[in-house]
C-alpha cells in the first residue's frame, strides 16, 4: 500500500505553501494500484498545479504591473497563460468529475458512473489536451526566449519564470504518469 499524502488547500496567495514539487520520491507509481495513482495523481499533481496557476496568476498580475516602460514579453505570456489556465482548469475537473471514478470503477469490475460509450476517443481527446498544455508551455519559453531575465529585471520576473519552470516540471511528471503508466494500464485491460 503507497501513502498518499493530502495537500491543503491554500485558499490566499500570500498564504499559500506550495506543496513539494515531488512528493514521495522514492516512490515507483508504476507499481502503484490503480485508485492509488488516481488518487495520487488528483491529491498531489492536480492540487499543486491548481495552487500553481493561482500563485503565478497574483504574480503575473504584479509583473505586469512593475515592468513600468521596459520592453517585455508579458504581454504574450499573459495570453498563454489565460488559456493554459482555462484549459488545464477544465481538464482536471473533467478526469476529477467523469474519467477518473470510471477508471477506478471499471477497474474494480463494477459499473462505470458514467457512460464510456467511446473510451478511446475519449482517451484520445485526453491526449490532445495534455499536447496542447505542453504546446503552450513551449509557446511561453519561445516569448521569454527560455525564461531569459532581461539585464534589468523588473521586480519579482524571476520568481514568476521560476514558478513557471516548478509548474512545467510538475506537469511534465504528472502528464508522464497519465499518458504512459494509468491509460495503457486502461487500454490494456480491454476497456476501450
Ligand atoms: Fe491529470
Ligand atoms: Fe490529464
């Protein structure tokens, strides 16, 4: 059995501790029971990335804000990051919501809570998003030319392009353990 441990929830920004980037390091998820990834996938990837966004959200904000005159991609990373923000916002719900309990269900040999009508599509459509996460991640380090701090930083720039390396690596983590270990392990039980 693989202790999951829970992150609380950081309600206020300034208040916010943010969770360790890699919780249980030692630990083989490959190896893990299937309610035990989900749960871990949902406890610690999706509640850090949640605090992430809202953490990097008050500190984009802020940059903007201090960049004064300076020339400054922000302007685009904001774009990016509104969308990422939506998009990633939305996927989780929907793998928290519909995916995940059918997994789980469908696993333990009982009744999917939803209909899986089309289970490979679905899982198709999962990947696509986890692309497009990942296509907006590489579209935020061409407009910062790779997180490269301006000779004269504005206030707090590097803390958010560092926020922004924590939350990249996260989900790098996190997408790695969706797309190769939980959804084969699905596929190869015959569910879709
Ligand atoms: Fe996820
Ligand atoms: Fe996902």
């Amino acid at each position: 059995m693989i202790g999951v441990a829970l992150t609380p929830p950081g309600p206020s920004c300034k208040a916010m501790t943010m969770p360790n980037s890699i919780p249980n390091p030692g630990t083989d998820w490959r190896a893990a029971s299937t309610p035990e990834l989900v749960a871990h996938l949902v406890a610690h990837h999706h509640a850090y990335a949640r605090q992430a966004l809202t953490h990097l959200e008050a500190q984009l904000e802020t940059a903007v804000k201090e960049q004064g005159g300076r020339p400054s991609p922000l302007g685009q990373v904001t774009v990016f990051f509104r969308e990422l923000q939506q998009d990633l916002l939305a996927h989780f719900a929907m793998e928290e919501g519909n995916l995940f309990p059918a997994i789980v269900a469908m696993m333990d040999g009982g009744p999917a809570p939803i209909a899986l009508s089309t289970p490979r599509e679905l899982l198709l459509t999962i990947e696509a998003e986890h692309q497009t996460v990942e296509e907006l991640f590489l579209n935020i380090r061409m407009v910062t030319a790779d997180y490269e701090l301006p000779p004269e930083p504005a206030p707090g720039l590097d803390s958010l392009y560092q926020g922004f390396l924590d939350l990249e690596d996260d989900l790098h983590r996190h997408l790695y353990l969706e797309n190769h270990v939980l959804y084969p392990r699905v596929l190869g039980q015959g569910l879709a």
